[in-house]
C-alpha cells in the first residue's frame, strides 16, 4: 500500500457506503476501501476500489482511515489494533453538532444527526442518519446510535452499547456498556450492562 494523502474507508458493506457518501460530501479524498472479506478484494465500492485487508494499515505510520464498519466489537478490536493509525472524525455538513460538545477519534456523524449542547461523544461512535442526542449527554467509546433514534437531555450510555433504529430514551436515563436496544424500543428506565432490552417501555429480554 502505498502512502497516501488520502483517507482508507475500512468496511466494504453498506455503512461502507455511507461512510464514502459522506466523505464525498465533505471533498475529503477516498485512497481506498480495506475489507478482511478476500471475496471483495479487487472489488469496488461505489467506484472507490477495495485494495485489500485492514492489516495493511499497519504499513505506514499515520495513515488516515475510518472504520466504516456497524458492529461495536469489530471497531473496537479494528482499532485497538492499529494504534499508530490516525483516526479521523466525520461529521456529514448536513448534520449539526453545537460547538460545545466533544466528539472522540474515529467517530461518524452521519446526515441529519444533530448533537446537542454540552454532549460527549466517545471514539468510534456511529451517529447514524436522523438520530439526535440532546444537551448533557454522555455517550461512550463504540457505540452505534442507529437511524432515527432520539436520546433526551442528561442520558448516558456505556461503551459498546447498540441503539437500534427509532429508538427514544427520556431525560436522565443510564444504558450500561454493551446494552441491546431493539427496535422502536422506548426506554423510560435504566437499563443494565450486556442486556437486550426490548418494547414499549423497554424492558430486559429473560
Ligand atoms: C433486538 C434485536 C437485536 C434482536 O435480534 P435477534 O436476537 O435476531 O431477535 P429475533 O429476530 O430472533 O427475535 C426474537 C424475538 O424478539 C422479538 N423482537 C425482535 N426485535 C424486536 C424489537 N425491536 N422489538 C420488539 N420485539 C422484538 C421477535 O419478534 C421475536 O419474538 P418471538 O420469539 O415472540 O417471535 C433486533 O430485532 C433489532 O431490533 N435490531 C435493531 C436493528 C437496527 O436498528 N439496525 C440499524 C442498522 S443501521
């Protein structure tokens, strides 16, 4: 691989795409798309070519890449694993992020998310499409906020956790590390470490 003034996607499925939809929108060059699958090396993604597995980015100190990838325990690992690599942060120019809040390495904010005041945003964060995260928020490392989903003022979620799409969680709620939030769920109370939490209200699966 060469080094490249250019940005290395990693993930050659569908967050993939996004991933590049919003680079492009923000005129950052594309040097690549990394992917371990060795079916889609030598394939391309939206024209951009898949060169090869994500370990070439240990090739070159400082290489500038994002992981383009939805499930939390593989950017965790992706990015543990190459530290010398420099992870850029994404915002869509359509999105809103009030200058207040602070958002860690490698973390995405897709189209139409916003982030309200005082928020925290941890590294490698998924703000996915249309999802909003109120004032005060404080929101860990790898975690993926899918589309659509609403968090009120003051809410927390831990490391790892996954918001499914259309989610809403009211003001002052606690989501611990690793947590499952299905679909549609509404979470009106706080929901433990490594549980799946389903419904209206939200309640942990048996
Ligand atoms: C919660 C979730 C992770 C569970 O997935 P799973 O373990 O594969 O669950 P299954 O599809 O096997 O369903 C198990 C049961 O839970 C129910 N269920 C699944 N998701 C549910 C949800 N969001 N709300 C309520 N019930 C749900 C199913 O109807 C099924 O019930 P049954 O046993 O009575 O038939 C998944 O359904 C979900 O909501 N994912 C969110 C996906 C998303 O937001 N993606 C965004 C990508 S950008």
């Amino acid at each position: 691989m060469q080094q490249s003034q250019g940005i290395y996607v990693v993930g050659a499925g569908g967050h993939g795409k996004v991933v590049i939809s919003t680079l492009q929108e923000t005129g950052q060059p594309i040097a690549g798309v990394l992917d371990d699958n060795p079916g889609l090396q030598g394939q391309s993604l939206m024209g951009i070519p898949v060169v090869g597995p994500s370990s070439l980015l240990a090739r070159h100190a400082g290489t500038r890449a994002i992981l383009a990838i939805g499930d939390n325990t593989i950017r965790r690992n992706i990015s543990s694993q190459y530290p010398s690599v420099e992870w850029i942060t994404l915002i869509h120019p359509r999105a809103y992020v009030h200058p207040s809040v602070k958002l860690g390495r490698g973390t995405v904010v897709i189209a139409g998310a916003i982030i309200h005041v005082d928020s925290r945003i941890g590294a490698h964060v998924i703000l996915n499409t249309g999802a909003t995260v109120d004032h005060d928020c404080r929101i860990g490392d790898h975690v993926h906020i899918a589309p659509g989903a609403h968090l009120a003022g003051n809410v927390s979620i831990g490391n790892g956790a996954f918001i499914g799409i259309g989610v809403s969680v009211i003001p002052g709620v606690t989501i611990g590390r690793q947590a499952i939030i299905g679909a549609g769920a509404s979470v009106v109370r706080d929901i433990p470490a490594n549980v799946t939490a389903l419904g209206v209200p939200a309640r942990p699966t048996p």
